[in-house]
C-alpha cells in the first residue's frame, strides 16, 4: 500500500468520477491482499445531486480509487451570461443571512453527524424519523438534504452555508421579461399596459451594444460619452422605412435604454478596462494605476539613482544688456537624488532642452560652488553641497537628451549608465518632477514676472510684463538660493528606516545624503572636472589646412599644430582631426592627436577668425548662412558683368583689329617688332605730357575757379608740339607702303589715341 487515505479525502475512480470518504472502520489485518488492512470505507458521490454514502471495501478501494486533489469550492457560479463579468471565481464572505441558514441546518442534524450508523442505507431512515420527531429537528427530507451538503461539502459546517450565488436561471440572455418598467408620461398615457414594459433584450441587442462600444465609444483619441454612444447604436442599428421611403429611427421604447447600455458596459467591461482603453497605457498608468510599493524599494541609497529632467520656468526674464526687452522664460534642468532627495545639479539657460544643456546640468556636478557663490553674491557653506563632484551609479532620464549617441561617452568614461523610462511616464521619476513642482512653490510669491501658462490662458488673466525685471544672472541666484533652502529643508513623511531613526538621522536632505554615502563609499566615483568635461563635450571631425584647422567653416591654430607640421602637410594634402567642441563658444576646440596616442591640444581662433570670438557655434553658422544668402546670386550676377564687358570692349577691339589688318598688310611681324623701344617712348612723353596738362588744370581751379578754362577751350591743345623724327618716319613709311593712309600734315593739329581720351577725361572732371 503506497499511500493511506483519510477522512475527507477526495479520490477519483477509473472512469474519472470523484468521491469524498466519509468514514473508514478497519477490523484487522490481512496477510494475503494487496490492501495491509481489512475493513470498510463509507463514500459519496461528489457531483450527483442526490447522492448518498455506500460502502467499500479497504481493498477495492486501495485497487479501483486513487487520490485526487480538488480546488477549494466557491461560493459562487461561472455563468455564461453576458450580464456576468467574466472573472475568476472566488470565495466571498459569507452573509448574516448565509451563517444563520448554516447554523439552523447543523442544529437539525448535530445529534446525526457523528453517529456512523446515519451512514448505513438500513438504519438511516429510522435515525432521521426519530430526529424529526425531537425538539429542533426538521422533516426528514430537509434533513437528508442538510447531511448530503455536509457529507459533500467536507462535513464541516462551511458545508450547510446557503448556496444563494446558485439561484436565478443560468440560461438567461438578456433581460428575459425583467426590468423596470417605463413611466406613463406624453405618449405612453394611454398607450397601454404592454408599452410601459421595459425594451427587452435580446442576444442581436447584446451583440449590437458589444459592436457600437468597440468601434465607437473606444475609438482610440476619442472622447465620447455613453450618452452620444448610445444614439450612434439607435442610428445605426435600430431605425426602419416609413411609408415615404424615408429612414427613421425606431420609437424609444423599441431600442436598448441608457441604463441597458450602462449596465451592459460596467459589467462586461471592468474599470481598469474602461479606464486603460479610453485614455490609453501611458495615461492611465500615470493617473489611474494602482500605486503599490514605493521608489525608495529600488534605490541602494545615495548616489545610486539621480533622476533627471528639463522644464520651462513660469518666469520672464530681461535681456542682460537692455531691461527693456523680454527674452521670455528659461529652461531649467534638475539632477536630484532618489534616496536622499538632494538636488546635486542644475542648469539654468536659454537653451532648449538638449544635449548641450543636458551637457552643462551634469557637469554642475563638480562645478567650483565655492566660486559659484561669489560670482551669486551668495554666501557659501560647504555642508549644503554634499554632494559635491559625486557620480552616481546611474541617471534616469525619459527618452530626451540622454538617449543621443554622444551621452553615450557618459556610461564608457565615467562609470555611469543612463536608464530611460518611458515617455509620458513622471511617476517613474516622480523626485524630479515633483522638485519643479516645489521650486515653483518657492520662487513664486516674491518673484516678479512669474507667469504660469495655466494663468495665461485664463480669461481676464493678469499681464505680468510690466513686471518683468529680472535678468537670467538675478534668476540664477534665486534658483540656487531655492536649491540651498531646499537642501537643507525638512521632508515630512520621508520613510526614514529603522537605521536611520535609530542614527538619530533627521529627515534633511544634505544629512540624509550624508549619512547614506558613508556606507556605499566604495560605490561611488568622484568627478575629476576637466576630464569629464572633455569627456561630455560633443565631438566632431575638423579638416587640417594650410590657413589651420577648419571645423564648421572656422579656422583655429595652436603651437602644437604648428610644430609638428601638421599645417604644412594640410597645404599638401588636407587631414581630417577629431575635435571636441562647446556649442555655446567658439573660442576654442580641443583638438585630438592624428596618430591615436591619446593627446589633446587646446586651439584657439586664427586672426582670420578672431572676428567670431565670444559667438556660439549657432551664431556662428547663421552668420555663414546669411553670407550665403547675399551671396546666392553671385553666379548670375558675374554672367551679367562679363556680358557688360563684353558688351563694352567689343566694339574697340573689333574696330582696332579691323584697323591693325588694313595698315599691317603685307608688313612682316619683324618689321613691327624692331621699332618698339622708340614708339614706346614716344607714347611714354605723351602719357607725361597729359599728365602735366591734368595737374596744371587741377591748380588752376583751385586758385581760382573763375580763371579756368571753358570747355571749348579744354577740348583744345594748349601747344602743338611737332615730332621731326615721327613725321621723317610717317613719310618714309608712306614712301615705302604704297597704298597707305597718308598721315595728316604736321602743320595740323595731331592728337594720339590716348591723348584724345585724356582731352574727355578733362572734359569731364570739368
């Protein structure tokens, strides 16, 4: 025998039915049996109705029956009714009303449970004749009914409790002739006894109202009400054609009611369900989830966790240079930590929410508060910045600035990895949203231009700008000054452990931090500035030339480049350099060794580029786009110009050239060539004798303007000077060129091509 059976046990025969054991009665042993023990059992069938105890032997039941385990029953039925939410079963207390049916039943058969003779088919009837006729016994019906609830339900007084879950029909669809019926009002007065009924639903009605709820009132991005919901059911699925041939609706008591529509939803669909699908995931498990557990269960202690988020300040700022102009509000980024609710870092800017932003909240980490302080015009006390340079084992950020590929440097150079949660998910980093929410809380009573959107958009809203009169220098020091109250403030309801109550540890954040980060001093890293600062800054690839380094289209030098030669190379073959670089500057680059050894150089601007000094990056490159602007019809405009000058020289050349052919004919290139020396000083004294013309006309005007000459005058030469050599050669070349213009008498007024000019050009400065 493998296994001993019990009282109340369960055990199920070879064709799968169960049976609960009563009563075992042994009478000895046996020696010749597969059961050890000679005897009888009592058993009853589990599911029958009207089942009662029968007798078998110990071994028919060790061979035929084996152990079977049951669910614990329930109080309750799994109805196929639409009507029903379809949820598991579960045990429900039990009522007033269910105890005191159970206690009358175990007071009918008290005297009968422990008697084994009830058992027996001969004598029971006898026993149940003689109960009845005692004080507090019922009839023998009910009571056979209370002992086979007892026998079945574990004979245990749970047993007799009243089964009300099991009243009603269970298979109802709909409302099956049920409902509350219709007031007799307008129409319906005397309309009848059958018209005051209730719409009575059928499984199409069901079918009907499950079709309009999925397809239109959890449509996804809409928000209607089960009210519109219900007359787009009434419009699209309950309307008929009249005599006209036009479609009406069917009259109101023809159709599912507001109450069968509600009804229907609530109980088919679950709150967490109505809830999830109308306002999607993300918004219902921020607003509706059920909140279990705290934060604090995830976090070590401090430094473990920083959260990390931006927002824009509800404050309006001055510009620094002029208060009359409103540069609008700032952004500002929080670094708290989750344990000790410390706030180690901040940037306060006009950046967007960012990398660049992100870049400068972090390395407020290890910034230098002591000269923070004073450059705040704030006093300066080393316990409020605990935190001071400590490295956490992780930011928390959602999906912004820390998911770029450049916060990736954060977790491969500085032992720290960046977790992002999801979008639209604050309460995964509930701190830092809630630290907005608190220095808002702060600065708002006293700060002018404080101008929440929430208020702006109220009708007869107040206009802060006349209030506005801080710059972002001044605002700084608020906020820091609101980081430091909030330091060193008490946090009522912190869950403080019982190590820290039995530490005496107060609820501070700067001594809460402090006490936590000597026991995980061998988990947290201090930041070295410099090297993290090189490590956050973004990188890009400059270009070595001959004029220096070119990155975005700006020129930086440094000894080292110089030096090593790399600018000599760049004039032969130009090569490309890693850089690190701040958006917000440009003053200087870090540029990084070619050769992969490591080194990093600071270069600074070239003279050609120094006149960007003190510009960011961004400035710098709406510069150069709008040089390209000025400059996008640079193309068209140098076509126009060589048409002009085209235009303009054609005609001299054509005719010089249409002149050198008549006069050259037949003269060899040599014989040009061999009087070049003498024509050229002859054009060189007439060159100087306009020039001497020009000088005395302009000395002339400035003594006296009066006293110079007319136009008509100027236009004539103040001398004829006669060239004797240039006449002799005229004429020798008229002798030897036959057909040849004759040159014009020196006698007559001659006057060279550029003489000529110089006489228009006087002309017109005249």
């Amino acid at each position: 025998m493998g296994v001993t059976y019990f009282r109340n046990d369960v055990v199920a025969s070879k064709d799968g039915s169960l049976y609960r054991i009563l009563h075992i009665e042994v009478v000895g042993k046996a020696k010749n049996s597969t059961c050890a023990l000679v005897g009888r059992a009592w058993l009853i069938h589990l599911t029958e109705p009207l089942a009662l105890p029968f007798e078998v032997h110990l071994d028919l039941l060790y061979a035929e029956y084996e152990a079977h385990t049951i669910e614990p029953a329930v109080n309750r039925r799994e109805s196929s009714d639409l009507f029903q939410p379809k949820t598991k079963a579960f045990r429900r207390a039990p009522s007033a009303a269910s105890i005191a049916l159970s206690l009358r039943a175990y007071e009918r058969i008290s005297t009968l449970v422990d008697n084994p003779a009830i058992l027996n088919p001969t004598t029971r009837h006898a026993l149940l004749i003689q109960r009845s006729k005692q004080t507090g016994g019922g009839t023998p019906k009910t009571m056979l009914k209370d002992l086979r609830d007892w026998w079945q339900g574990g004979q245990t007084q749970d047993a007799l409790f009243g089964k009300y879950s099991l009243c009603g029909r269970l298979d109802v669809v709909g409302t099956a002739k049920r409902g509350r019926k219709r007031q007799a009002k307008g129409d319906l007065i005397d309309a009848g006894e059958a018209a005051l009924q209730p719409y009575q639903l059928e499984q199409y009605d069901l079918d009907n109202m499950r079709e309009v709820l999925e397809a239109y009132y959890f449509e996804e991005g809409k928000q209607r009400t089960l009210t519109a919901t219900l007359q787009h059911l009434h419009e699209t699925r309950y309307t008929f054609i009249d005599g006209n041939g036009d479609e009406c609706l069917r009259p109101e008591r023809e159709c599912p009611s507001y109450r069968q529509l509600s009804r229907f939803l609530k109980t088919n669909y679950p709150l967490h369900v109505r809830l999830s699908r109308r306002k999607g995931e993300k918004r219902f498990a921020q607003e509706d989830r059920a909140t279990e557990g705290s934060i604090q269960i995830e976090c070590h202690g401090a430094g473990h966790i920083y959260e990390f988020d931006a927002t824009i300040v509800d404050v309006k700022l001055v510009s620094t240079k002029d208060r009359l102009k409103i540069v609008g509000k700032p952004t500002l980024y929080l670094i708290i930590d989750r344990h000790s609710r410390l706030i180690v870092g901040y940037y306060l800017g006009f950046e967007n929410a960012c990398y660049t932003a992100a870049m400068q909240a972090i390395l407020s980490i290890g910034e230098d508060k002591d000269a923070l302080c004073e450059r705040l015009g704030l006093p300066y006390d080393p316990t409020d910045w605990p935190a001071h340079g400590v490295l956490p084992e992780m930011f928390l950020a959602d999906q912004g600035e820390l998911v770029s590929m450049e916060a990736r440097r954060i977790g491969m150079s500085l032992r720290s990895t960046i977790s992002n949660v999801p979008g639209l998910r604050p309460d995964w980093k509930p701190l830092v949203e809630c630290g907005f929410k608190m220095m808002h809380a702060i600065i708002a009573p006293d700060t002018p231009g404080y101008a929440p959107d929430a208020e702006a958009r109220k009708r007869r809203s107040i206009n802060v700008d006349k209030d506005v009169a801080l710059n972002i220098t001044e605002f700084t020091t608020i906020i820091v000054a609101a980081i430091i109250r909030h330091n060193k403030t008490m946090q009522k309801g912190y869950p403080l452990t019982d190590d820290q109550v039995t530490d005496l540890q107060r609820p501070i954040p700067r001594e809460l931090f402090e006490h936590s980060v000597q026991r995980r001093m061998g988990s947290l890293d201090r930041m070295n500035f410099e090297k993290v600062r090189a490590e956050l800054l973004p990188r890009g690839e400059a270009v070595v030339t001959a004029d220096g380094v070119s990155f975005k289209k700006i020129l930086f030098s440094c000894p080292e480049a110089r030096e090593r030669g790399w600018l000599v190379q760049g004039r032969k073959k130009r090569m490309p350099i890693q850089v690190a670089f701040d958006y917000r500057l440009v003053d200087e680059i870090i540029l990084y060794s070619p050769n992969g050894n490591g080194e990093s150089f600071v270069a600074k601007l070239t003279k050609d580029s120094v006149k960007f000094e003190g510009m960011s990056f961004k400035e710098v490159a709406q510069h150069f786009h709008d040089v390209e602007e000025l400059t996008a019809d640079a193309v068209e405009v140098k076509r126009q110009a060589q048409y002009d000058f085209h235009k303009l020289t054609k005609p001299v050349i054509d005719a010089a050239v249409k002149e050198m052919k008549s006069i050259t004919k037949g003269i060899s290139r040599s014989s040009r060539r061999k009087d070049v020396a003498p024509a050229r000083a002859e054009e060189l004294r007439d060159e100087r004798a306009v020039l001497v013309d020009i000088s005395n006309m302009q000395a002339a005007i400035t003594e006296d303007p009066r006293t110079a000459p007319q136009p008509a005058e100027a236009a004539r030469p103040t001398a004829q000077v006669i060239h004797i050599n240039q006449a002799q050669q005229a004429k020798s070349s008229n002798d030897e060129l036959p057909g040849a213009p004759a040159i014009a008498a020196t006698t007559g007024p001659h006057k060279s091509p550029l003489a000529a000019r110089m006489a228009e050009f006087r002309q017109r400065i005249r």
